[in-house]
C-alpha cells in the first residue's frame, strides 16, 4: 500500500490572486507531490490549499509553502473575519494510507522544528501531536489571534511556542502544526444578514457548547453575499457528518424565522461521506466506495507503491 499523507495548509491571504499564487507554485514546485486545489475567501482573507504525496514528500513541500507565505504576507497588516495567528495559520497533517497516526505526528515534529529553526517562525503543535491537554483544539491556541498571542508570548510562559519564540515572527507571526484526522470544511449561508442569528445557531451546534459531536462552529457576516454564515468543521465523520449537520442548522435556523439559503464545502470530502448520503436519502443496502468506479481505479493504480 502507497504511504500518502494529506496537508491542508491555510493561509492568511485570500484577496491577492498573485500572493496565493505564488505560494501555491512553491508546492507544486515539490516533485512528488499531487496538487489537489486551492481555495480563496475574500472575506475571511484566507486561503486553504490541498495536497498529497509521500511524506517526506509532503514534509518538504509543507515547509516550501511556510516559506513562500512568509515572504509574503505581514500579519501587521491583515484583516479578516477568519481567527488567525500566522502568514501560514495552521499545517494538518492527515494520513490517508499506508501511514499510521503516530508517524503524522513525528512528521510534523519535524516539520514544526525546521520552520522554527531555519525560517524563524515559531511553531506550535496541535490536535493530536499536542503535547499538553490544552493545546489539542486550535481555538485555544488562537485566543486572542495574532495581535493578542504577540503580548501574550512575552509574560505568559503557558502561552509559548512548542519551538523557536518566545517572541513571535515580526511578520510572520506563528504557525500551528499537528496530525489530525480528516476534517471536513462546511460553510451554511443564511437568508439573513443578521450575524447574531449565524453566532447563536453555531452556539447550539459545536460540541464544547453541548451541540454535535466532532463539531466546531462560529457565525460571520459575509459582506459580498449580504448574508449570515455558519462556519463549521467537522473533525470526526464517523460521529457527526454533512447531512446531519445541515439538518440541525436547517432546523435552527427555522426557529431564528429564517432558513438555508445555500451552502459549500471548502476543500475536498471523502467519497465516503457521499455514499452514506446516498444510504440514506435512498434506503441503499450493502453500497461501499468500491462500487465506485474512480475509486476502485484509484486503488488499483495506487497498488504496491510505495515511498
């Protein structure tokens, strides 16, 4: 079985076309790695790009990609909606086959020290390759984002980087690195643009609020559509996937007095997640993702390859 590793970089630059470009070139300049698409949102001004490859394959085009967006971007002078903390906010790493969760987390050890000792930009490690309790979820590590973490660094020693600082990159700032499982990006739009709607339906569904399981949320305005959005990740599809998560916000929202105007998925989904869909909506029996024909291909081409 081929070892391949998923990295789904994000990145604070999502209204410069050249600027994400250019970071996109620096991982597709990375020989043996597959390019799988990039994603801009002017109003979060944030990228999200995704590739896949060997992992040292993935290892070097992660750490090109940190580079390029540090030369880049000056987090003195980003905006956005997105909470933040770095030119390269964060750095999952997810394995896809062939690779166990405990070799991710060694790569992005790797990963977080070489950033931190040959580009200078602190680094801290999360979800799975945390090295305390507290640093597992990346909103903890994002309290206060960019401007409040550069204070917070200099008198709180709980705050620290895993590598490099205490002090953060002057422009750069700090990035988080960490093994993960793979996590879905899912993006509700309201018909309204009453934020306060989007923020207290995304209150009833993440988890640590006492919502769904795996379920992460925030509410924003976004301001080109003149609608209110939930931001929402899922972290764990065997506990909590896309269709019922539409639902919840679907039947939140009726009670609100408004209702789904559309959504998106930002990045790729497993074609897992659309075949339990499918058993669902259409009471299918016994259909896996073999019965799918890019599938099969992708697993035959992909047979006996390895690093």
């Amino acid at each position: 079985m081929a070892k391949l590793i998923e990295c789904v970089p994000n990145f604070s630059e999502g209204r410069d076309a050249h600027v994400v470009e250019l970071i996109e070139g620096s991982i597709r300049g990375v020989e043996g790695v597959l390019f799988l698409g990039s994603e801009m949102d002017s109003s979060h001004n944030r990228s999200v790009m995704t590739f896949a490859g060997t992992p040292s394959c993935v290892a070097e085009a992660a750490f090109a990609a940190v580079k390029k967006a540090s030369e880049l971007i000056d987090m003195n002078r980003h905006r956005g909606e997105h909470p933040r903390i770095g030119a390269t906010d964060v750095v999952p790493l997810i394995p896809l086959s062939g690779v166990s969760m405990e070799e991710c987390v060694a790569l992005s050890e790797e990963i977080a020290k070489r950033i931190s000792d040959e580009l200078g930009i602190p680094t801290y490690l999360y979800e799975r390759s945390a090295r305390r309790p507290e640093r597992r979820n990346l909103a903890d590590i994002r309290k206060g984002e960019y401007e409040g973490l550069r204070k917070a660094v200099l008198s709180e020693e709980s705050r620290r980087p895993d590598f490099g600082g205490p002090a953060l990159h002057p422009t750069a700032g700090a990035t988080v690195i960490g093994a993960r499982l793979l996590l879905v990006a899912y993006n509700i739009y309201l018909d309204t643009p009453d934020v306060s709607v989007a923020k207290r339906i995304a209150g009833k569904i993440r988890e640590r609020d006492g919502g769904l399981p795996g379920v992460k949320a925030l509410g924003f305005l976004i301001k080109e559509k003149n609608m209110a959005q939930v931001s929402i990740n899922l972290t764990d599809l065997s506990k909590c996937g896309v269709s019922e998560v539409y639902g919840k916000v679907a039947e939140e929202a009726a009670k609100e007095g408004t209702e789904v105007a559309e959504s998106e998925i930002v990045g790729l989904v497993p074609v897992s997640e659309f075949i339990g869909i499918a058993m669902q909506k259409l009471k299918l029996m016994e259909f896996d993702r073999n019965q799918v024909i890019e599938s099969r291909l992708l697993d035959e081409m992909t047979e006996g390859r390895d690093e």
